[in-house]
C-alpha cells in the first residue's frame, strides 16, 4: 500500500505554521486543504483535547461567518495527533493567501468570551449543549484561549517562510 503524502513529511523538522496539505480537483474546482499547525509534532506537548475541541468549535463558526471567506470554506477539524487543524477551502490557494485569515481566526479564538466572565464556558462557546455535540462536556475554553493566543502571538503575527512551506 502506498504511502499517503501527509505521512511523508518528515515530523521531526515541522515547524509550527501554515502549510498547503494537498490540491483535489472536486466537481471542476479546486480545494486546497491547509495544516494548521500549532504544535512541533514530537517535540512539544500536543494540544490538550478540551482545548482543540474548542478552538474546533469557536474556528469552524468563525470562519463560516467570515464574510469575506464563508462561502469558500469546506471543513474546518482537529488533526488526529492532536497538534494541530485542517482546513478545507475552495480555490487554488497558497499559504500565504490566508494568512489574514488565520490571524483573524485565532484572535477571534484568543479573546472569545473574555467580556462576559459571567458566563461559563457552556453558555459561550457555540454548540456546546448535548443536542448540539457529542461530547459537550469536553471543552476548555481557558486552555484554548491560551493556545490560540500562543499560535498568534508566537507565528501567525511573526509568519517566516519557514512557516509556509513543509520542510524538504
């Protein structure tokens, strides 16, 4: 059996960053699936399962209420390793085509709810009810909040080149 691309990568120099996963050709269009990478795979803690399921839900709302981008957005999920999202958009894109974008996304992520410290995380984060999710009571809204701003902080508003392009 062949190995699939994204296990060619090699792991143990990716850096934290955005980087073109694959192209496929669907239906006459292109859709370009983007790593969202918040974590050095294997070098670092990965991202704490309450956390990543709740940047999960507080990216995908966010980014298909983008006005500029919500009708181009395909899927927005958790990587199975846990260090990281992808990100299914329309368009032959580049990474550095949505680097607004992420930036946007992960500040929205950042400072979500922060003005209404009334509220518990369940109240805030949206589709967090048991009819709405099938395991609403795996959230961390102050871990994802710190992750976010962390990824922010940290690479989206410093973005190298060698945070576009996987490693060769």
């Amino acid at each position: 059996m062949d190995k699939i691309p994204s296990f060619t990568i090699d792991h143990c120099r990716l850096l934290r960053g955005i980087y073109v996963s694959r192209k496929d050709a669907v239906g006459g269009e292109v859709v370009t699936t983007f790593d969202i990478r918040m974590k050095e795979p294997n070098r670092e803690p990965a991202l704490h399962n309450g956390a990543i399921h709740t940047i999960e839900h507080l990216a995908a709302t966010y980014l298909r209420n983008d006005p500029e981008w919500r009708d181009r957005i395909v899927y927005w999920g958790p990587m199975g390793c846990l260090t990281g999202n992808y990100l299914l958009v329309r368009g032959d894109l580049e990474s550095k085509d949505i680097v607004p974008l992420m930036q946007r996304t992960f500040r929205f992520v950042a400072e979500y709810g922060l003005d209404q410290p009334d509220k518990s995380q369940f109240e805030l984060i949206p589709g967090a009810a048991p009819r709405d999710c099938g395991n609403y009571l795996l959230h961390d809204l102050p871990m994802a909040r710190l992750e976010a701003r962390r990824f922010l902080e940290e690479v989206l508003e410093n973005i190298k080149p060698e945070n576009l392009h996987y490693p060769t």
